[in-house]
C-alpha cells in the first residue's frame, strides 16, 4: 500500500489524521515504510502546523537523500523552528 506514495500521498494521509500530536507517529510510520525522501519530509510538515519540531525529529533520519535535498525540509520550516532543530538539520 505504502510504496508507491508520493509527497502529495504523504500530505494528504497526514492532513487526515484527527489528533494532532499524532501526525508524527504516523509520519514516521509511514517514512519506514517507503523509500522516504526529504520531497517527502516536506510534505508531512506542511500537513502539520501544530508541532513542527517534533515531526521533523520524527522523520528526518530516514529521509535518504538529505545529503543533498535538505534544503527542500528547511524551506518550509519557519525561522523559530530552524534555530530549534539547528542541531538536528546539520
């Protein structure tokens, strides 16, 4: 079911979830499910406006081309968010 989701699959699955502080569970779910890339990544963040931080830490370790697509998870994270996780994002 899961392999074939594409960023926009990712987005609207989460957007779908009722509870809010669980879109990160979800999202990590589905990350190990797929071959999850940071397309991907940016597409379960913009679904989550609540707690960005925490789905970010969720997914970021198993996007597999964050080496070189970063920039693609960074451009939708606020200022205030990307000085929280500035550890995390290098």
């Amino acid at each position: 079911m899961f392999a074939s989701f594409t960023p926009d699959d990712v987005e609207t699955t989460i957007d779908n979830v009722d509870f809010v502080f669980d879109k990160p569970a979800v999202a990590e779910l589905i990350a190990t499910k797929i071959t999850f890339t940071c397309a991907h990544a940016a597409a379960a963040i913009r679904s989550c406006s609540h707690d960005r931080p925490s789905m970010v830490r969720a997914i970021l370790g198993h996007c597999v081309d964050k080496q070189t697509n970063m920039g693609q998870v960074t451009a939708v994270l606020t200022e205030w968010v990307r000085d929280v996780l500035a550890e995390e994002l290098q």
